[in-house]
C-alpha cells in the first residue's frame, strides 16, 4: 500500500484526540434518460470534502466484507436511510440501481486534502432491498460466468435505443410525438431522425445506408 509517511505513523496511534475516521460512498448509475447520476455520502454529522469534492452527510452503515468458501462472491452490504428522497427516487426510476458503480472510502479526518487510493475500493452494485428505514445495496464484484457474452445485443434491423428506458434519451436525440419506436431504420427515418439510428447495419447485407 502506498501511503504518505506521516499517516502510517498516525495508523499506528488511532485514538489521536480531535481525528475522527469515517465512511465516504460515492454511487454512480445512469438514469433512465442515459445521464450518469453521482451521489456522494458521508457517515457523519456534517458534510465532508475529500479530494475536492463534497460528501454529504448521510445515515448509513458499511458492514464488513462476508468471505465464503462455496465460490460464491464475496459481499458487503451498504445501508443508506430510505428518508433519502433523492436516492429513493432515483432506485426506484433505475429499477434498484443493478449495477451502480460503487466506491467505498475510509478517511481520516485529518487527510482530506488528497485521494489516497489504498482506501478506496471499487464494487458494483448486485441487488437492492428497500424497507421503511432503509435501502440495501448488496456490493460485490459479478461472477463472470454469469455474465452474457457478448455483454449487448447486435442487431442489423433493430436500433439499440428502442426501448422504453432510452427512447427519446440523450443518445436517441428524438424529440418529436410519438411515444413508441419499432426500432427499424425505416421507422427511425419516418420520424426525422435516421442519423442517431443506431443498429449495426453492416451485420445486414440487404440494409440501405441511412
């Protein structure tokens, strides 16, 4: 681990009066317009700024890393206070935020000015649990072998936006009336909007160039 020479000395002696550690969460995901959302948190009574950027202060907990013998991945369960309307609304919009990017940082107080990268680790998101207090997000690295291969569709007919989560988003660009979209490049061109089609129409020997 690289740290600076005065926090290993510092590791050394935790109880040092006036520092503090705490927890610091940053949760990425794209919404349903394909934007990414960033939230960052800090267990602690006020905000925190590390490297720079604002944590704000948040009722949660970061339980330990559960290590099994049965193959299975390895876990951490993260719980943030369902009072959280931001967080709540955007779990919901996602469909519980599968596969949100998550970063969990343990600081001290008194190293706050730069990143120290030998605290941070990086997870994903694996499932999420709401009850009335609290929402949980099961943090864990995916089994690769049960990941499709490949990761997305490729389709010579079929644009990849045509689905209700990214019709009309930043990456379709429509904007016009319609409410739906079958996704084919004729469809697309009715609509005024061929140059953002986006299937794979080298896969399709008869296509037309859009």
């Amino acid at each position: 681990m690289t740290l600076p020479n005065e926090f290993k000395r510092d590791l050394l002696k935790p109880n040092i009066a006036g520092q503090a550690w705490l927890w610091l969460v940053e949760f990425s995901v794209t919404n349903s317009s394909d934007n990414e959302v960033t939230l960052r948190w800090s267990r602690n009574t006020e905000d925190t700024t590390y490297d720079s950027n604002p944590y704000s202060k948040m009722n949660m907990d970061v339980g330990s890393q559960e290590v099994v013998t049965d193959g299975s991945v390895p876990t951490v369960t993260l719980r943030v206070s369902s009072l959280n309307e931001t967080l709540y609304d955007l779990v919901q919009e996602t469909k519980g935020a599968i596969g949100a990017d998550v970063k969990l940082i343990k600081v001290n107080s008194d190293y706050l000015a730069t990143s120290i990268s030998a605290l941070e680790v990086d997870y994903e998101n694996l499932t999420t649990s709401v009850d009335d207090e609290w929402i949980y997000f099961t943090l864990g690295v995916p089994n690769p072998m049960q990941q499709r291969f490949p990761l997305r569709d490729y389709s010579g007919s079929i644009c990849v936006w045509a689905n209700p989560l990214t019709f009309k988003g930043a990456r379709c660009q429509y904007t016009g009336p319609d409410t739906s979209c079958t996704g084919t490049l004729e469809d697309c061109r009715e609509k005024g909007n061929a140059e953002n089609w986006f299937g794979f129409i080298g896969l399709n020997p008869w296509a037309t160039s859009v």
